[in-house]
C-alpha cells in the first residue's frame, strides 16, 4: 500500500511541473502559492489577434495564470497599426495598462507619452545584467532602458543553397564581404528557374516603406558607416554610408536587385527559386515557408556582409515588453510574468520553429540549437547594434528609401541623391 500512495504522490508532483509557456517545463521564477490579493495585468498585446501568434499567448496566459492563482492577464488588443495609438490615447482618458508587447521603433513615442517607465523600475538589476548590453543598449533613451526584449532579430544574409551548387558554388562557404557576394553574383545571376524566368542574384529592399529603412540603416551598418550620432543629430558624412549608397547604385545597374521590391517581394521571390541571396530580418522566413513550404530544404542563413572598412554590424530589430509604472503590486506581477516569458522553456522552441529569432541572454544562448536555418547566422547578435531612438524614426526611414530609389530606378549619381537626402533629413530632424 506504502508503494502504491508513493507512486501516486511521485505523479502527482510530475503533473505539476509539466505545464511552461507552450507545454514545456516551467520556469523556476514562478510561484504555484498564494501571495496576496489578486492582481490584473492589462497587457497591450497586438498579436493575439494574429493566426500565427494566437496560440503562443494564449498558452503564456493559461500556464502563468496557473502556476499564479492570484494574478489574471487582460489582453487589451488591437491591429498591429493601432495598438500604440490605442494605448496612448486610452491613457490620456486615465486608463493605463500595464505591459505592453510591441517593438523598439515604439520606444520614442510611448516615452514622448509619458506612459512607459524605465524597466529597471520594474526588473531587478541582477536579472538585467544578464542581458546581452547591446542588447539592452539598443532599448535605451535618455540613457534609461526602456524595454526589455523578448528576442531579436538583426538583419542577417538569407541564401539558397540549391541555387549556389546550380551555380558551381559552394553552399557551405557562403560570401563574407560585399565583394565576394559580387563574385558570386556573376555567377547567380546567369541562372533561370525550372520555367526560364531569370533568377535575380542579390535582394536588398528599395520600396517605400518604415521597414525598407530599417534594412537600409542595417547596410549602412556593415560598411562601418552612420545616420545618427548619439545625440540622434544627422551624421551622414561618412565613408561607410557613401560606400552603401554605391552599392545599391551597383546592384541596380548589374541588374542583380529586384528594383523597387518591398521585403515580401523578395521573401516571395526567394521562396519560389528566383532570389539567390537578400537581406532580411532572421524572422523573413516567416514569409518564406507558407509561400513554398519546400523552402526549409534550400534555406541557410550567413553572417551580414562586411563592405569597405566595415566589420558587416547589422541593425537589431526586436519584438519586446514595455513597463507602466501603476504601483508596487502591478509591478510586482509585471516582473513575474516577465521573468516568465523570457526563458528558454517558454522561447526556445518560438525561436527555433516559429519566430526564427535570436536569444537577449547569456543563460539562453542555447535556445536556437534546434534551429538549423538559424546556425550560419547563429553570431549575429552579438554584431548587431541600435540605433539612436528618436520621435521622427519612422520619416527618416521613408526618406532612406527616396534615396535608395533616387539612386536606382530614378537614376541619379550618388552624391547629389545624398545631398538631396541630408537636405530633406535635417528638415524632418529640426522640423
């Protein structure tokens, strides 16, 4: 009889450790014991209206609210473009939520607000130091970090290893440099698909759009140039962000660039055998595999390419948590189902099969183990720097893109499209 009660004592106590963020075990910062009176955490969360994003939420609630009786989350939700604007303007009618889930493009206009707090308010300076500093670097204003990432996704180099070996090429010695990448675009360039249609070398995105200069500033990065200095004034006169600007002069006139593309275009475009490389956040093939599910068979990712006397840093883009200081127990709850989220038995598997991102900790660098798209690229975070964070981020991307498109299809020489540029940026930064 003794057995049989020590058995079933045996799984019972295995029932309750088997229930993490997605069915993995769970995190060791949580607690199953009452701590106080209940708490609701209003979280501003954009992604549990999305199909692909739904269940991972979904599954953060239930688990964390189990092993945490006195703590409920609240999703306060809408479309991807209207949450920020929604919690902005929920919290000048005096209803402030308490955490909210968007990216560090955000930072500047949610502290323009007033409404976010500086995150070590919230998070103890032990759990914070085992962030990667760039990391955290990348999430600072004011020299006050501002957000805390979930993952990151730096631009890295995507390739297709069919088409490299199609063109006499080695797929596991990927170029390193912006001159071996033209190397080999000669040689890619000269390939058709199964259907005769010409097959385009080299992708870097041109078209207007917030993202497209996102990916600019990132090439900027790996020739070791700069748009802003620290104090978030234009730098511009520089050999690096020259050197990038003649790039794209360069791959549009050997017609390696799909001109004018958008990054779905190109993430369409590799998906179906007609992209040889582009450059693309890690998450791109999100974009890639329901186009061409085949794709997962063809896909390796590589380092940024180091152009002119640059060292190939690219640009860290991240989905991350965003901290409102509405009291000790809100915090306090805040930090739990934080210190929750960020681990690798509620992440890993998102990062190596879903999100296709890269791990914000030391104690995490493990995470993307799984992931073998991932592991060419698997140093890039630590390349990887931000930017300085400023209110006006989003018209100064759209205007890297009017000179990126100035300099290909509007066909002006590079130093009057930069003279264009510096006059049109220094009126949006001053403006």
């Amino acid at each position: 009889m003794k057995k049989i009660v020590s058995l079933l004592l045996t799984f019972a106590m295995l029932a309750l450790t088997v229930s993490g963020c997605g069915g993995s075990p769970a995190p060791s910062t949580s607690t199953t014991e009452s701590t106080g009176e209940p708490v609701t955490i209003k979280f501003a969360n954009y992604a549990v209206l999305e199909e692909g994003n739904r269940e991972f939420w979904e599954n953060v609630k239930t688990n964390f609210e189990k092993e945490n009786p006195d703590i409920t989350i609240e999703w306060v939700s809408a479309p991807f473009g209207e949450l920020l604007q929604q919690v902005i303007n929920m919290a000048g009618g005096g209803e402030r939520v308490d955490l909210i889930f968007g990216e560090l493009d955000w930072i500047p206009s949610l502290v323009d607000s007033g409404l976010i707090c500086p995150v070590s308010d919230v998070l103890t300076e032990e759990y914070l130091s085992d962030f990667y500093p760039n990391v955290l670097d990348a999430h600072t204003m004011d020299g006050e970090v501002y957000a805390v990432p979930m993952y990151v996704g730096p631009y890295i180099l995507y390739y297709n290893a069919d088409l490299f070996e199609q063109a006499g090429l080695d797929p596991n010695a990927p170029p390193t440099t912006y001159d071996e990448m033209l190397v080999a675009a000669e040689k890619l360039s000269q390939l058709t698909d199964s259907e005769g249609n010409p097959v385009y070398a080299f992708g870097q995105s041109t078209a207007s759009v917030a993202v497209t200069g996102a990916s600019l500033m990132s090439m900027v990065y790996n020739f070791g140039g700069q748009i802003l200095d620290e104090n978030g004034a234009l730098s511009i006169d520089n050999q690096g962000f020259k050197d990038a600007c003649n790039m794209l002069k360069t791959l549009h006139e050997k017609g390696y660039n799909p001109p004018n593309a958008k990054l779905k275009d190109l993430r369409n475009l590799f998906a179906l055998g007609r992209l040889a490389m582009y450059y693309d956040q890690s998450w791109g093939f999100a974009g890639i595999e329901p186009i061409n599910p085949d794709s997962v068979n063809f896909t390796m990712t590589a380092m940024p390419l180091a152009g002119g006397e640059g060292t190939g840093e690219s640009l860290i883009q991240s989905h991350c948590l965003m901290t409102v200081d509405n009291g000790d127990a809100k915090n306090e709850a805040v930090r739990k189902l934080i210190e929750y989220i960020i681990t690798n038995d509620c992440l890993s598997d998102r990062m190596s099969n879903e999100t296709l991102a890269f791990p914000v900790k030391e104690e995490m660098a493990d995470a993307i183990e799984g992931s073998a798209i991932l592991q060419g690229a698997k140093d890039a975070v630590t390349a990887a720097k931000g930017y300085t964070l400023i209110p006006q981020t989003s018209d100064l991307y759209l205007e890297l893109c009017t000179l990126a498109q100035n300099i290909t299809i509007g066909g002006q020489d590079v130093d009057s499209a930069i003279q264009n540029f510096k006059t049109n940026a220094e009126a949006i930064l001053n403006g």
